[in-house]
C-alpha cells in the first residue's frame, strides 16, 4: 500500500474511532456511565493509528511533519461533521460548511503545492 493511502485510511480511522470515544457518550448510556473505560480502550487504539499515520505521512512528505498535521486537523473537521450530522441529527450551516471547505483546500494545498 503506498504511502498515500496508508495514510489517508490511517487517519480516516483514527477520526472515526476519536469521534465515537467523544461522542458516543450521547448515543450510548454505557458510555457515559464508564468513561474511563471507554477512554483506556479507544485512547490506545487511536494513539497507535495517529501514531503510524503521522509516520507514514513524514515519509510522505519527504521528513516534514507540518503536512501532516494539517491532513490529521482537516481530516478531522471532515469526519466530525460528518459523523455529526449522520449520528447526532445536527444540520450543516454555513459556517460548517465553510469549514469544510476550508479544510479540504487545506488538504489540497499541502498535497499540490
């Protein structure tokens, strides 16, 4: 798998997993019933994937690390508002909007220019 995609799928994870451990709480009792539960097993998990992805986008990115950290904060705002909408019924404004779009070129601008 190249390095592009290793990293993309990496991060995509690793928001999903984050937001589920955040949110969850507002889906499911057990949740917040035992959040430090829910913490200890998604923090490890998340760690280890953001871990390999940064690695995999410093390779990426020919040993630079601010890349990939925009590509984790982008990917992350589009996640959020994603899984947000979906699972918890709040509507896109156009603020949101805007952040997505904003977020997107960041990703396009770290990868073409």
């Amino acid at each position: 798998m190249n390095a592009f995609l290793s990293t993309f799928m990496l991060f995509f994870v690793a928001q999903i997993l984050t937001w589920i451990q955040s949110n969850g709480q507002f889906m499911w009792n057990s949740f917040s019933k035992y959040p430090f539960t829910v913490a200890f097993i998604f923090g490890g998990i998340t760690s280890y994937l953001f871990a390999l992805a940064h690695k995999y986008s410093y390779q990426l990115f020919d040993g630079v690390v601010w890349p990939g950290r925009m590509f984790s904060f982008s990917s992350g705002i589009v996640i959020f508002t994603i899984m947000t909408w979906l699972f918890l019924g709040e509507a896109i404004s156009v603020k949101t909007f805007l952040s997505i779009f904003l977020a997107g070129l960041i990703i396009v601008i770290q990868f073409y220019l």
